[in-house]
C-alpha cells in the first residue's frame, strides 16, 4: 500500500545547532529553510528539522538510521569520531550510533563493502538514505495491527524486550517504553510520511485506529493512537 518514506521531523530546539550537526557531521545540504523549519534531502526522504512552533511539532528522542554506501564503515568511524559512537555488529552489516544536540539517537548502517580498486577505503559521503525509524509505542498489539493494516509485516519480533520489527517501503520499529541499544528510546509525537496510489484509503484502512484525520496538501494526515502524526500523499 505505501510505497516510500516521504519524510521524517525531528523538533529542535535550537536550529541553528541542529543544522549544524546534520551538516557538518552528515554531509546534508538543506534544500529548504525557514526560521521554523529546514528540509534535507536524503536519497527521496526529507529530513525535516522543526522548532516546536505549531503541530505536528517533530518528534523527540527519536531513534531513526542512515544507511551509508558499502565500506565506508572506517571513513563514518573518523567522522564521528568526536562523538565517541557505540558500534554494533549485526552479521553482514554495522551500525555506528550517536546523539545528536536535541537527544535523538542518530545510527549509521554500513553495509561490508570492498574498498576501492586502488586499495584505498571510500569516503564517508552523505548518507544514502534512511532505511530505519523508531515508534514508542504504549500498546504493542494494537500498534502493530496499525501498522499492518497499512501492508507493514512483522519480520522480527524482540526475546527480551518489547519490540517489533516491521517491514515495507523502510523498516519501522515499535517499541513498548524501553531503552535499547545506545540507550536509545523510540520517538513521541514523531511526523513521518509515505507516499500511496490512495491517500483516502490508506487513512481509512487504519481508521478503527486513529484519533485525528485532516487533508493536506492533496493527502491525507492522521494521528494514531499514540500520538504519532502519519501523512499520505498521492504517488506522481
């Protein structure tokens, strides 16, 4: 039913540092900014960096990971050096993890990669895209019957903690009220898009569901039962 990640907010409290960080750290060129808002590119997601200045604000401790191109994993290690990044190995590919100035846990997935043909490793370039974000959610059946009823399906579900793992257009996570790796915690209030051939029938298929529902900029905006801001717009 969706097909991609249109964008993701995160609030900041201070633009400025908040600009600076994704900038200077990441490599992200704003294509978009107002004093309340700017907007990156990232592969066809926005990143979106708002100041609480209206609703939906952006989401707060927000955990969501880049994905960054093949062997580049020591170039993102000097980067983010400062720092002082967690580092986790999942079989296959690893994830630096750092905060970024207004407490969102920020990860970098790097997938093993050979180095380039002269030998040399290649360079930490902008992040390629965001394959990850993170929900905190209060009831984890009914969130994911949410998420599922919008074509998302579990491929995970966590042993210990209260977590699942969904899979569609980029993998979701919906956390319980927990801390994770690095500390992390999942979002409140986060905003998040998607793109879908049917606006109205992606808000009605979560409709038992939602809270709010409004029309925007030729979609469609609900509000799950957890406070999470969800927007459709048509595909092209």
């Amino acid at each position: 039913m969706l097909t991609r990640l249109t964008h993701l907010a995160l609030e900041a409290k201070d633009l400025d540092a908040a600009r600076a960080f994704y900038e200077d750290r990441f490599g992200l060129s704003a294509a978009h900014g107002t004093d309340d808002e700017v907007r990156y590119p990232v592969d066809g997601t926005e990143l979106r960096l708002r100041r609480p200045s209206g609703v939906p604000r952006g989401g707060l401790h927000t955990h969501f990971a880049f994905a960054a191109a093949p062997g580049t994993l020591s170039a993102w290690r000097a980067r983010l050096t400062a720092l002082d990044p967690e580092e986790v190995d999942f079989g296959g590919y690893r994830s630096l993890y750092v905060y970024d100035p207004d407490g969102n846990c920020v990860e970098v997935g790097v997938e093993e990669g050979d180095a380039d043909a002269d030998g040399a490793a290649p360079d930490a370039a902008a992040p390629t895209g965001i394959f990850e974000v993170v929900l905190e959610v209060a009831d984890l059946d009914t969130a994911v019957a949410t998420y599922t009823a919008l074509g998302f399906e579990p491929v995970d579900r966590g042993a210990s903690r209260r977590r699942v793992r969904l899979r569609g257009p980029m993998d979701l996570e919906l956390w319980e009220p927990q801390l994770g790796l690095a500390d992390a915690r999942g979002g409140v209030h986060v905003d998040v898009g998607f793109e879908t051939a049917d606006p109205g029938a992606a808000a009605d298929a979560v409709s038992e569901w939602t809270t709010a529902r409004e029309s925007v900029d030729g979609g469609v905006r609900v509000r799950d039962g957890d406070g999470h801001w969800v927007t459709f717009i048509p595909s092209p």
